[in-house]
C-alpha cells in the first residue's frame, strides 16, 4: 500500500464517530443508522483501496443520499420529452389513469385471483383477461406472463423441446438486451434450424426444411431494425397453411402487441395482434408495455390445444403474473373494447395528436418562457421500444441553446432538476418534443425549464 493510501485511511472518520455526532439530526433509530454508516464507509474504504484516495470527500453525500432512500416516500418521477414514446430507459408505456387505479385496488385489496365468487372452487387466473383478448383479436385462448421474452421461451419450451423449429435467416435476432432469438431457442431445448438467406427467404427454404423432427415455424417480427430493398419473406397465411399441411405448428413473436391501425396516424402498418389470429397462427407472443400501453407483462394468445400445453409446462408457474397486473391488462383492454383508446391510453393520445395541436403547445411554452435562449422547432417523434423501426411523425417543440455551455450540459441540468425533464440533444442544440410530454405535465416542465434557462443569465 503506498503512503497516500495509507495516509487516506487513516483520515477516514470510524463509523463511531460519524454515529455519535449525527445520529440525533436524521429521523432514523440508531441502529439502521450504524448500519447505513457501516455500508457507506465500508465503500468508501473499498474505493481508496482501489486507488482514489480522494473517494472520502464524497462520504458525507453518499450517507445523505442514503438517508434520502429510507426517509422519502416518493416515486422518482421523470418528464419525457425525448419525442420517443414507448421509451424502454424510461420505463416504456405509462399506463392510463384507469389501469393505474386498477392495479393500485388490486394491490391493496384480497381479489378472488383464482375462486369462484358462486361455488368458491377454484378457478383460473387470468379469466377477464383472456376473455377480452379473444374479444379484441379473436383468438381461442390466450394467457398472461411477465414479459414476451419469458413468453416466447414459455411457449418454445413447452412446445419444441428437443425438436427442431425452422426461423428465417433474417429473423433469427437479437431484440435488445440480450434476448437473441438463438440463445432463447437454447435455452427452450429445442434445436433452431435457420433457412433462407437475411433479405430473403420463401416458402420452399421453409418447406425443404420440415421434416418428423420438427415441431414448428417460428416467425420474428424485426421490430427494431428494417431491411429495405432486395428483400422477400411469404404472407403470415402462407406460413401457416405451409404449416398446418405438414403437421406442425406456426409459432410467431410479434413484439408490440399492437391493436390499432397505425396508419392511422401517419405511420407504417404495424402488425395487430388480430391479423396474426387470422392468419391462422397457432400461438402469437406480444409485450404488455410497448404498443398496447399496459403493464409489463408478455401475453400468449393462440390455439385451445396449444395453450392448455403451455399452461401446464412448469414454467408457466414460474413467469406468472400477479393480482395487479392481472388487472391492470384487463383495464388496459377494456379501453379498446369501448373504443376509447385515443382519450384513455397515453401512448395513442400521444400518437394521435396532430402536429398544428403540438406546435400551438410549443407557442405556448415558448412565450411562458420568454427567453431568448429558447425558439419554437419542427421536429420528429418516434414510437420507439422496438416498434415501428425507422418511422417517425412530424412534430413539434422547443430548442434550447446557450453559447456559454454545452447541449450536453444544458441537459444534463435538465435532467438534475427536481423535477427531471428528459430532452433530446441534436446537433448541439437541446430539443423538447410535445409529443410525448403528458396533458398535465406542461406546468412541471415549464417550471424545470424555466429554473434552468434563468441559471443561465449573465454565465
Ligand atoms: C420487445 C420484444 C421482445 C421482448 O419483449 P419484452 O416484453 O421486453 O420481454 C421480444 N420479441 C420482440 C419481437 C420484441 O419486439
């Protein structure tokens, strides 16, 4: 150890004295204090060790920002103004006032999870949620899991293991954060077998490849990229009577588990849950949080037969669902039963906000703001979290700029606040998009907003 370090240590106060000076000033017994103080200095030390001898200034704000994580009650709230609107960094979809009182109720309450109110025998989870999925998308039978990515891997297990399952070149993925389609398809026990070339694949690679060891097609929906051009892969229908032909099944990772047209609002067609029904697939895999703007969950929709396998695989236990987000899919999919999407759901009331609405929006931050350092801007949103890859909608906002500190500074004040606004920053020029800015959030951003821009006067 050299004499620096050493001489560091040594300076380093003991968790006695840091508790006998303090203790009376923080709202803690003394005994989660000495421990918080014990954690703290124990890292610090650690962080000396490692060759920062200056790590113990910085001690009496970790045991602050400590204190601070037992004594809030408060849940970090963020403002999003990067225009992406199903933000994965940012927790994805908000859900609607409706899901999160629904989900609130759950949690606070006993519900009858899995009894009948009439005979209290024991019933299936999941009821009202399966009920309308099949309303909405026409499917047989569906369940809820935690994520798509559990999922896929639920349904790959309980229906491939040990046997091969065929998927495109182009199609065999890597979604985000780790989840490859070939680790997972490892990870289920079957065997992939990959056909056709990246831009292109049709239905004889598929069919050359079918043979008694098969249990499947799987098809991937290429949510976060696109391959344009020379590119050619067959209809949804084709792969299923192709399918259904030879016997076995037709399995399909759709990602967003959208419901609405998206054409609707300038966008390209993202698949709907619906379509792939209809195109006769067996079992249709989708996210709860991305373009159906619930909670986290992975939703299994499909077949009688093939559901009451996957229901019964062991793992269906494992990546269930609890009470709140049984509830919080139900009100979710109510709204789109009634047709109130738009209104109810955030991420459609985002999506369906006209550009002349979100530009009046910018007019009207920028003459609240009234600083020169801010311009009202034409701009691009994007729906984002693997959907829609490649396809934005013009939008509006505002850009800030400074010439006396960086587009990276600025947002990274931006960010700090005590109420966080997440900008953009594009060609060193700091951008807020209304689209993704929630109807009630204008007054907390302005006021971040405004505390920033006024720290930059005179600097
Ligand atoms: C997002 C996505 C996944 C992963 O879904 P999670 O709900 O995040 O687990 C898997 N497949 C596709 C095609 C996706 O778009």
């Amino acid at each position: 150890m050299d004499a620096q370090t050493h001489a560091a240590l040594r300076a380093l106060p003991s968790v006695d004295a840091i508790v006998r000076e303090e203790c009376g000033r923080v709202a803690l017994d003394e005994y989660m204090f000495t421990e918080l103080v014990r954690i703290e200095v124990a890292a610090t030390r650690a962080a000396i060790l490692d060759g920062n001898p200056d790590a113990a200034v910085a001690l009496g704000q970790r045991i602050e920002a400590a204190i601070a994580l037992v004594v809030t009650n408060d849940v970090t709230t963020v403002i999003n103004a990067t225009g992406v609107i199903v933000h994965t960094n940012l927790g994805r979809s908000p859900v609607s006032k409706a899901t999160a009182d629904a989900m609130s109720r759950a949690a606070q309450n006993y519900v009858p999870l899995e009894v009948q109110l009439a005979s209290a025998e024991r019933g299936g989870r999941g009821a009202d949620v399966g009920a309308l999925l099949g309303l909405l998308t026409g499917a047989e039978a569906s369940m809820a899991v935690n994520n798509n990515a559990a999922a896929i891997l639920l349904a790959l297990s309980a229906l491939c293991q040990g046997k091969r399952v065929i998927v495109s070149r182009g199609e065999a993925v890597e979604i985000g954060g780790g989840f490859r389609i070939p680790d997972v398809m490892r990870q289920s026990g079957a065997q992939l077998v990959e056909v056709g070339t990246t831009n292109r694949t049709n239905l004889a690679d598929y069919a050359a490849e079918i043979d008694d060891d098969t249990a499947a097609i799987l098809s991937v929906h290429a949510s976060n990229f696109a391959i344009s051009g020379f590119t050619s892969k067959p209809q949804l229908a084709e792969l299923a009577d192709l399918a259904h032909e030879r016997g076995i099944l037709l399995i399909e990772d759709v990602g967003s588990g959208c419901l609405v047209e998206t054409e609707r609002y300038g966008l390209v067609h993202e698949p709907t849950l619906r379509e792939s029904i209809e195109a006769g697939v067996d079992v249709v895999t989708a996210s709860g949080d991305k373009l159906l703007g619930g909670p986290q969950a992975g939703l299994i929709l499909g077949k009688q037969q093939a559901l009451d396998l996957i229901r019964r695989h062991p793992f269906a236990r494992a990546i269930r669902t609890d009470k709140t987000v049984q509830e919080g899919l139900a009100a979710t999919l109510r709204h789109y039963a009634r047709g109130e999407h738009e209104q109810a759901v955030p991420i459609w009331w985002m999506m369906s906000q006209r550009e002349s609405e979100l530009r009046e929006r910018a007019e009207r931050w920028q003459a609240a703001l009234a600083s020169p350092h801010c311009r009202v801007v034409s701009t691009r949103s994007v729906t984002g979290g693997g959907s829609l890859p490649g396809k934005s909608q013009p939008s509006a906002g505002i850009a800030l700029q400074s010439d006396h500190i960086s587009a990276a500074e600025l947002a990274r004040r931006l960010r700090t606040a005590d109420l966080p606004v997440f900008p953009r920053v594009e060609d060193e020029r700091v951008i807020l998009d209304c689209r993704t800015v929630l109807p009630d959030q204008d007054e907390g951003l302005l006021n971040t907003v405004g505390g920033v821009l006024s720290g930059l006067v005179g600097s």
